[in-house]
C-alpha cells in the first residue's frame, strides 16, 4: 500500500484538528499565494494588517475558518530573514509543506490520531512556529509525526515526551502574535514521516531546490484531515 494510501485510510471523513465546534461548512480556502492579486506585502509585514484581511476575506466568503497552503509559493516570509537570507531564488524558503488554518486566539487544538508526544519546543525566532508540539505515531509497523504550530506557551506546560494522547484529545491552544512567531492566530499543521533526528521543530517552509523532498516526506495534511 502506497504512503499517501495508508495515510487516507486512518481516517474516514473530516477529522477537526481544531476546536471540534467547527464543522467543515464552516471552512473557506484562502488563497496566499504569490499570485493572489489582493494581497501586499503591507499586508504581511504585521499580524494586525493580515487580520484584517482575513476579517474581509471571511465577510467577503461568509464561513467561520480559513485554511490552505500546502505546496504554496508564498511572499509571506519576505520578512523573516529565518527563509529569505539566502542569495539565491532557488534557496530562499518560500514553499509552505503544511496546512495552516486561521482560527480565533484561545480556539483548541485536537490531536488528529493517538499517539504520543515526541517533543515539544518554543521556536520563539521571529516568524518562527513559536510553541511547538510534535506527536508520533505507531499504527502497524508504519511510524510517522504530526507537527502543531504557532501554540499558545502555556500548551507546553507539564508536558512529558511519550505521553500519551487519544484521537480528539484537546492538547493544545492557539496563540497570538506575541508568542506564535508574531502572526495572526492559526495552526501549521504537518506531516513527517521521518524527523530526521530533529526534536520539538522541522522545517515547515522549503526552497524550491529542496521542495520536492520535503513534498515527498511531508504528505498533504488532507489525506488526514479530508477539509477538500
């Protein structure tokens, strides 16, 4: 059975990775691409700005929840000099390999599978994850991760690495700009299948030179969470 098989088959229809109160009619695509011709870089450069263009993106779209982004080219991280130092085009982080979704400051975080806890950590650079939280699981002789983002910090308060958590579990809240990498609140949710020795954090944004890799050993979060 091919991974992304595998990966479809653990779940049978939409599996909230928040607060379970939302349900899918409650979900609208956001597009963040570089070719999206609403949006600035003005817009990027503070969490408030981009707030607010979600704000009128969900008037506009009606619907409670934003979400998208996996294999998108993105100018969001022009500002961060965490993706953007390197010289070249083709090195720059600009490719995001998670799904994130846009929900209210505080909204829970679900664990979308049991598992138990691999790591956890505050990636506090600028325009980094922020509080981290990174589950394992072990169904049949296939081990993968699943990686929550852009955390409030007191979500990783007396947490233990091999804890373990059930499907649907709240192990987590959204944090704001202040503490989630200075962002407007959402979750970056992801797929691993191999950590490669990393702990509590694992690129979540790729150069085109390394995309296809990163593609490759992080599936589409949707084979799990089924929002499209």
């Amino acid at each position: 059975m091919s991974r992304h098989n595998f990966l479809a088959g653990l779940t049978t229809g939409f599996t909230p990775v928040i607060d379970a109160g939302f349900s899918l009619p409650d979900y609208r695509h956001v597009d963040l691409s570089v070719n999206n011709p609403e949006l600035s870089q003005a817009h990027f450069n503070s969490p408030e700005a981009f707030q607010e263009y979600l704000d009128y993106f969900m008037r506009k779209r009606g619907g409670k929840i934003t979400y998208g982004g996996y294999n998108e080219h993105r100018g969001l991280y022009r500002r961060s000099d965490l993706f953007s130092s390197a010289e070249e085009e083709d090195l720059i982080r600009n490719r995001h390999i998670g799904l994130d979704i846009w929900a209210p400051l505080g909204t829970n975080v679900l664990a979308v599978l049991d598992g138990k806890i691999h790591s956890f950590r505050d990636n506090d650079n600028f325009g980094d994850y922020g509080p981290t939280i990174i589950l394992e699981h072990q169904i049949e002789d296939r081990k993968f991760y699943t990686l929550y983002g852009h955390l409030e910090k007191r979500s990783l308060e007396n947490l233990k690495e091999g804890q373990k958590v059930k499907q649907g579990e709240q192990i987590a809240t959204l944090g704001g700009a202040l503490e989630n990498g200075s962002y407007a609140p959402h979750l970056h949710f992801q797929i691993i299948l191999n950590m490669q020795g990393k702990k509590g954090d694992y690129p979540g944004v790729a150069a085109k030179k390394d995309l296809d890799f990163y593609l490759d050993n992080c599936p589409d979060p949707n084979l799990l969470l089924k929002i499209y």
